[in-house]
C-alpha cells in the first residue's frame, strides 16, 4: 500500500537528502562553486594476472563534479532535477520506474540514460539501492513452480498452479510470507525455454522453481532471485546459450553488472552454478553439426574481452576453460538445439541429467 507512513530508513534518508541540497545551496549563496564527490565502483577489471578484489563493495576512486567546468554543469542539473523527484517519492512513499520519471520532464532529460545515470549518481551518494529511493523497474521477469509469496498484499500461489508463469514482482522489499516446497531453482535465460518447460509440465516432474528474465535480467529479476536464495538456502542452476551473451547473462546473475557495480551485494546470485548448455555438450549430448553456428567476428572479440575479466581466473577458472574451448572450436549453440532429438528432451533428459550427475560449476 502507498501512502504517508514513513519508515526509520525514509526519514533519515531525506533528512540526508534535505542537507546535501541545503550545502549546495550555501554554496551558490556564497559565491563558491558546489563540489559533488561521488564513488566508483567496478566488480571487475581487465587484468587476469592482477591481484585485485574488484567483487568488493570498496570504491575504486572519485569523480568530482563542478560548476567550475562547463561540462558538468547539465549532469549536475539532472542530478538535483532527479534527487528532487527522488526526495517527492519517498516523502508521499511512491513509487515510480525510471521511464516515468523521464517522462516528468523529457525535454531536459533528452534520453532515458541520462535519467538512469543520475539515479546510480544518487545511489552512490546516499549509500543506498534503488529500491530505497522508491524507484523500481518495470517487471519483466517470469516465476513458476513450487513457490508462494505475498507482495504489497497481493498473494501469488505459484503451489496452485504449477506450470502457470506468474509475473516477478516488482516491489521485491515488500514481499513477505515466502513459502516453498522446491528442492532447487533452475534460472533460464529466454522465455521460449521457460514456456517449453512449462509446457512440458516440468515443474510437476520436479520439485523445483523457475525462473526466466527473459534474456538479460532487469533488477526485479535479480533482486528476486537474491531474496529466495537468502530465505529458501536452495541450490540454484543457471541454463543459458552456448554463445558470448548467454554467459553475459550468467556472468551478470552470477558477479553482477558494471552499470551497477555499487549495489553488487543485493543484485548478485553469488552461489549460481552454470548448468550448461556448454561446448562440450554438443558431443556429449550428440547435437548434430548443422545446429552448431559459427562464431561471427564480433561474437570472439566479445569472448576474448571477457577472458580477461579478473573474476574469472580468480573466482571461476572452470568457466574461463569453457569459454576457451568455444572461442578454440570457433562455433556456438543454442539451448533449442537440443530439441533435435524430441521436443521435450530439453525438459526430460537434458536437465535431469545435469542436475542427477552433478556437472554443474559451483
């Protein structure tokens, strides 16, 4: 329910945001130019032989935004323009996604990124996550299974229906009474293999939950998807394509984003394991040649750029081998193409053995 009832972390976030604006303010008054001092954070680099810990929540240097340079002065406009915005929604306890407040005033916004780069600005220098500045993302995460929850005082009974997909919700701090029956939670990247397995009823075959976020998982998905593995202590795998963006996907559930390298500690599911599908399940699995793809030119330069993600040597080298065998055989496939064999040998073979025998990277 929204409405006027303020909690302990709304108040004192206002009071801090009514402070920062009353300095800049006596800033102007007196003639000196406002200084905004605001973090970086990165949850990798580009050097696999540092001795680095980029996964930390420890800034990794400044920005300092002045009047004094001309080129700062918009994003400090939009920055004030969106805290304003920011500082009504949680005093009235609002919410909105980041595409309405662009559209509170377009013509000075110019394009969502701006939009979105203020609110990660406003993040960093409140210490806080989105949700605590009411902004949330439009949904576009599916859930199905063993599961039921309460969000804001809607009930969602995926126990009732098992291989029905119900939305993620979107107000993830405000779901309660999580109650689940599963035995672990299977993550897929792409819709069309959510509705496979939910036609295939494989939810009622196995006691498991799951979820899709439709390719590259917006902050619902993921904030989900963190909650249920804090309170259900379930094992979670993650099925993506055998190419470049279905490791991105993973990688971005698994260490989190660049984008928002702030919030890693709410976003990131740092247990996922990577159930497949991999190079060397095309000869395990028999997946005839004309399903395999050959990599285009941008799909390897995508590839060796994330060799050299630090996290990948330091965390997980058993992922790093498997890209270096994509990249060396120079071909790349599909989840679908599994369906060579049956259209459910996705759904009763593939995952079941995978699951069964334990082959999955931790």
């Amino acid at each position: 329910m929204e409405g006027k009832i303020l909690n302990p972390e709304a108040t004192n976030l206002l009071q801090r945001i009514k402070g920062f604006t009353r300095s800049i303010v006596e800033d102007l008054a007196e003639g000196r130019s406002p200084e905004i001092s605001i973090n970086r954070f990165r949850n990798y680099c580009m050097n696999p032989e540092a001795d680095c810990f980029c996964s930390s929540d420890k800034p990794k240097g400044q920005e300092i935004l002045t009047l004094k340079r001309g080129s700062q002065t918009y994003r400090i406009d939009i920055l004030l323009r969106v805290l304003l915005i920011v500082q009504q929604l949680v005093q009235e306890n609002r919410h909105a996604s980041k595409r309405d407040i662009y559209y509170m005033h377009p013509s000075a916004f110019k394009a969502q990124s701006v939009v979105d780069r203020a609110i990660g600005d406003i993040c960093i220098l409140f210490q806080c996550s989105r949700f605590n500045l009411n902004v949330v993302s439009v949904g576009n995460g599916l859930v199905m299974g063993w599961l039921k929850f309460r969000e804001a005082g809607r009930k969602f009974d995926c126990l009732n229906s098992l291989n029905t997909a119900f939305p993620v919700p979107v107000l993830v701090e405000e779901v309660e009474d999580i109650v689940s029956l599963a035995e672990y939670i299977l993550v897929v990247e792409k819709e069309t293999v959510f509705q496979r397995l939910a036609n295939d009823m494989f939810c009622m075959m196995n006691r498991c939950i799951v979820i899709t976020g439709r390719g590259y998982p917006d902050v619902s998905t993921r904030r989900f998807l963190r909650l249920l593995m804090e309170k259900l202590h379930l094992p979670v795998h993650c099925l993506v394509d055998c190419d470049p963006y279905g490791f991105e996907i993973l990688a971005t559930y698994r260490f989190g984003s660049m984008q928002m390298a702030y919030d890693i500690e709410s976003l990131r599911a740092p247990d996922i394991k990577w159930l497949g599908v991999f190079p060397s399940d095309s000869e395990i699995y028999d997946v005839p040649q004309q399903c395999l793809l050959p990599l285009t030119e941008e799909d390897k330069k995508r590839t060796e750029a994330m060799l050299l993600r630090c996290y990948l040597k330091r965390e997980m080298p058993q992922w790093r081998l498997e890209l270096e065998t994509m990249l060396k055989r120079g071909v790349k496939f599909e989840i679908e193409a599994l369906s060579v064999h049956s259209l459910s040998y996705l759904s009763e073979v593939y995952i079941p053995s995978k699951i069964r025998r334990e082959v999955s990277f931790q």
